[in-house]
C-alpha cells in the first residue's frame, strides 16, 4: 500500500488505462490532492458515456463510445488482452470465440497458447472478426 505521506510537497501524475464512469478516480483523487502539490490524470482513453461522473483525464490519447473494449492488455475475462490493437467486443465476437473464452475460464491455457496450441506465438484474431 502506498504511503500518501510519501507525496506530500510532490506533483503527482494519475495513469489509468480507461476513465469510464469515473468512479474509482474519484475516490483517490480527494485523498492524493490532500497531500500533493498537484495532480494530474492521464488514460490511454476516455469514455464518452452519460454514465459518467464528469470526472475528465486532464491528459487522453483516445476518447471513445461508451463500449467494451479488449486488446493491447485490456481483456475480457482474461482473454483478448495480447491483441496489438483495441477494438470493442460485440456479442458477435464473444460468440465466435466461446471456445477460447470457455477454455480461459476453466484454468485451460492463456491466449497465446490457446491459439497455438500450447507454445509458440499467436497471431491475434483479424480486427473484422471481433
């Protein structure tokens, strides 16, 4: 556990992978901006939902629909995170790839193994496919 006494007098820079509804950034942002000099949010993205709490990442690479996203190590129930890009998982996507997800959940092998049959690299399923 971090010590908030440890940032005391610091500028102190937030990295999240989503800010979705905003929710968990708001209940750590009163208690780090109790200490620090400055705080400051980035994420890789930002939902656009009306979900949202209004909390805003001072700093975003990419603001996008409120969706399910998997890829570039965001996943899906462990799965789907070694994809080299993000893309929204449908229920189209989740059904063509049950027997990955399903081995996933039962302790089978991890993604890349699932989809190579145990070593080697996995090519990532084609983005249309999702």
């Amino acid at each position: 556990m971090l010590d908030l006494k440890s940032l005391a007098g610091r500028d102190v820079l937030l990295v999240e992978d989503v800010v979705d509804t905003g929710t968990t950034m708001a209940l750590l942002l009163p208690k780090i901006q109790a200490v620090a000099r400055s705080v400051r949010i980035v994420s890789l993205l930002e939902k656009r939902t009306s979900k949202s709490n209004g909390l805003r990442a001072h700093y975003v690479g990419f603001s996008i629909p409120d969706h399910f996203v998997v890829g570039y190590n965001l996943d899906f129930d462990g799965a789907f995170r070694e994809l080299e890009h993000v893309c929204i998982i449908n229920s189209a996507g989740i059904g063509k790839f049950r027997h990955y997800l399903k081995n996933l959940s039962s302790g089978g092998k991890t993604g890349a193994e699932a989809a190579t049959g145990g070593g080697g690299t996995a090519a990532a399923p084609p983005k249309e496919e999702l």
